[in-house]
C-alpha cells in the first residue's frame, strides 16, 4: 500500500523546523508612495556655479561679478552701541556686473522648479536695467547666465 501525498496544509501546520538564527528588529515604517520630496539644489550653489563661471567669461570684467540681496543685520558702533542696518534694494537681482563695454548686467536665479515665481519688485528691478541699457534676466544655470551675459536671452 502506498502512502497518500502530502498536501501543502500538512506543513503550514506544524511548527517551523528550523528556530531563528536572530531576532530580526522591526522593519522601518515604509512612506506612502509621492509623499517623499524630490531632492532639488539650493539655490545658493546655483548662485556659487554661476558666479565663478562669469569670472571667467571672455565678455565680463571679473573684478565686478558678485552675489548681491537684501540683507538686514545688527551692527556694533565703535563706542559699543547697537544698532541695524539694511543693504540693498528690495527686488535687488542676486548677481550684478559689469561687462567689458561698459554696461551693466543683472542676473535672478532661481531653481527649476520656481523659474516663473518673480516677484513684482524683481521684475521691476530687471526692467530697469534694461531700459537704462543693461542686460538682465532669470538663470537656472551657468548656461543661462552666459546667455544674458552674451545678448542671447533665452
């Protein structure tokens, strides 16, 4: 007589056969999927990349590249008083220069994902430049920057 085959209930039934070689810790909780934020760069290293590529652009004067903004910070007098002051204008673009023919150019960066979020006082700002003559514009990138810097907006 042979013997009737095993059905697979037949093992979940007993106990494991095997004991645990560790305990295992407790799995991390799992995000819900789209709850993770995308990872973006700051905008600060945009502005840093940008800066020393225009210092070495063949059309600019390196010595008149630089970070620019509105700023406001408490300042120690001399006889020890203190006091605030502000620097800049409001709308301020972040990088300002000067190019080898003389005129002034202004450059707002800004991330990717916030190109179009300009305020009115930093449109106004690079109106301004423009009609005095400059070059101005919004950069996402050196690429960019070089554009506004060459007459070629993009």
């Amino acid at each position: 007589m042979t013997a009737a085959r095993k059905k697979w209930t037949d093992f979940a039934a007993k106990a494991s056969t095997q004991p645990a070689l560790f305990e295992a810790p407790e799995q991390p909780r799992r995000r819900r999927a789209g709850t993770c934020k995308k990872p973006s760069i700051p905008e600060r290293d945009i502005q840093r990349s940008i800066v020393s590529g225009l210092k070495s652009h063949p059309d600019v004067r390196p010595e008149t590249v630089e970070r620019t903004g509105v700023y406001t910070g408490r300042v120690v007098r001399p006889n020890g008083s203190i006091g605030y002051a502000k620097a800049g204008q409001k709308g301020m673009a972040d990088i300002c220069g000067k190019l080898k023919d003389g005129r002034k150019f202004a450059i707002e960066v800004k991330r990717r994902e916030t190109r179009n979020s300009l305020t009115d006082e930093q449109r106004a700002y690079l109106e301004q430049v423009k009609r005095a003559g400059g070059l101005a514009g919004v950069a996402t990138c050196y690429e960019e920057a070089a554009a506004i810097v060459e007459g070629r907006n993009v």
